[in-house]
C-alpha cells in the first residue's frame, strides 16, 4: 500500500500558470482515487499557488519519506528523478509530457486508468543498472558521479578526433582516435548510443554494460556489450581543451590529456513502474518504429 507520493516535475526558470494547473490536476486525481495519500512537493521557488503550498516540503522528508516517486515530464525529467531518488530505490513512475517518452511509459489517461491499483500496491517492477563515472586526475580520484543512461566522452567544440586508451580489468584492450566515446547502461542502449550505432540490449539484462566508439578512425572498431563486472579505464591521450565527459546529457566533468575515467557498474538500481499492458518490445515498436 503506497502511503506517501513525492512528484516530481521540471519547472522553467520562468514562472508557469500551466505547470501549476498540470500540478494541480495531478494532485486532485491522486487524492480522488484515496484520500489517505500525503503528497509532497519539492520546493518550487518560482511556483506562487497558494493550493500547492501546503503540499511543498523540505528536501529531506521530499527525499525520505516517500514510498513512491511520480516523474511528471521527459525522458531527462525521469533521468533527474531517479538520481534524485539513487539511495532510496523506490518505484519511479514516469508520465509522459515530452517529446519520446521512452523511460516515461504512462500517457496522462493511462495513469489516471491505472492510478487506483497503482495506489493500492498493485504494480511490477523493473530494475535498472547505474554505472559510476569516477574522475581520475594525478593518481587522485577528483569525483564519482553516478549515470542511468550514458557517460560521453567527446571533443568538445573541436573538430579533429582525439585519442583514448581503454583498458579492461588492468589489459589495454584498445586505442583509437575518434570523436569519442559512450559507455552505455542497458537502459541507455536505446538513447544515444543506439544513434551511434550500438545494439539494444533488454531491459532483463542486468549485468552487462556496452562500450560503443563514437566515429572511430578504424572500420575494425565497433561497439563490444561488456560483462558487469568489468572495470573499464579510459585514458584521453589528446593534449586539447574543451573536452568533456557529460553524464546523462545533464552534468559535465572537465577531461585533459592524461586524465583517466574508470567506469563500473554499481550496486544501485532504478526501480521503474512499467505500463503493465506494455511490453519493452511494444514500446520500441510504438516509440521508435522498430521492426515497421
């Protein structure tokens, strides 16, 4: 039984009467379908609706006393939810008002059919693997950021390829110029690292993660899916400015020559509410055309 609901929703820097109408619906339906529900909100600073705010709260009972998470958005706005979320793994429910919807599965009617068994506990699950992305300057590690979808490294601005040395557990394995490098989750083998040309892999498989070279300078260098449990170091050889290592299109690190990035799958998980009338397969047909 879902007790405590925190929704999550991007808000633009300007103030939006529309996002607080959509807040505002969202809210009614949910407490329509079981008015025992506590619903919190983060802290908006530039929402002004007085109705919604007795539903904001502090970001440490936003965080920890939910039981469930409902991202209102894109693909990014779920991406963000679920970092936000990383040390709990709770269920992540994902509404679609984006643009593909991929990982936010629920139309707005969708939800709303469903909402009262959802409510009731009555739901599936999908476990999703994080990799950590660990910044490695002078021997010294400088962060370790966590990633759902993809970890880029790329050029930057510059329109010459750059250099990277990849080694697996301890063995160079490769070294090649190119424009770069996704390291990809299972989720993330349908986002960019599927445009660059990499496989999908099914959401069922956990324990595997996929290197996929970006436009390498080699017709023998092609995207490798790598068992979980592998340590994968990238050093970049290319002495140039501006180049980046960028976390789910979100957050970015400042790579130079030398520096290494050691990728790994972690021991955390997304725990995402699927469509229940909706295959991964159905999805790919529906969201990306495959197989028509």
């Amino acid at each position: 039984m879902i007790k405590t609901i925190s929704i999550n929703i991007k808000v633009k820097e300007k103030k939006s009467n529309i996002t607080e109408e959509l807040i505002e619906e969202f809210i009614e339906e949910i407490e329509i379908a079981a008015k025992s529900i506590k619903i919190q909100l983060p802290d908006f600073k530039n929402i002004e609706s007085s109705v919604l705010s007795k539903y904001i709260t502090n970001k440490e009972k936003f965080l920890n006393d939910a039981d469930m998470v409902l991202s209102i958005g894109g693909d990014g706005t779920f991406l963000s939810t679920a970092k936000l979320f990383i040390d709990r793994e709770i269920p992540i429910l994902g509404v679609n008002y984006g643009k593909l919807g991929f990982l936010t599965e629920f139309s707005r009617s969708e939800f709303l059919y469903y909402l009262p068994e959802i409510l009731k506990g009555n739901f599936n699950i999908i476990k999703r693997s994080v990799i950590t992305a660990s910044h490695i300057r002078d021997d010294i590690q400088t962060s370790k950021l966590y990633f759902i979808n993809d970890g880029v490294l790329s050029k930057g601005a510059f329109s010459r390829a750059i250099n990277l040395e990849l080694e697996l557990n301890d063995e160079l394995i490769s070294s090649y110029y190119g424009d770069g490098l996704i390291v990809s989750t299972v989720t993330g083998s349908t986002a960019y690292s599927l445009s660059a040309g990499g496989p999908i892999i099914s959401p069922g498989v956990l324990d595997v993660y996929l290197l996929n070279p970006i436009c390498p300078h080699s017709l023998t260098t092609k995207p490798i899916v790598l068992p979980g449990s592998s340590r994968l170091k990238v050093r970049m050889m290319s002495d140039a400015e501006n180049l980046l290592l960028t976390l789910d299109g979100q957050e970015a690190v400042e790579v130079k020559a030398e520096d290494v990035i050691l990728f790994e799958l972690s021991d955390k998980y997304v725990n995402m509410i699927p469509h229940p009338q909706k295959s991964f397969y159905n999805i790919l047909k529906e969201k990306l055309n495959w197989g028509v």
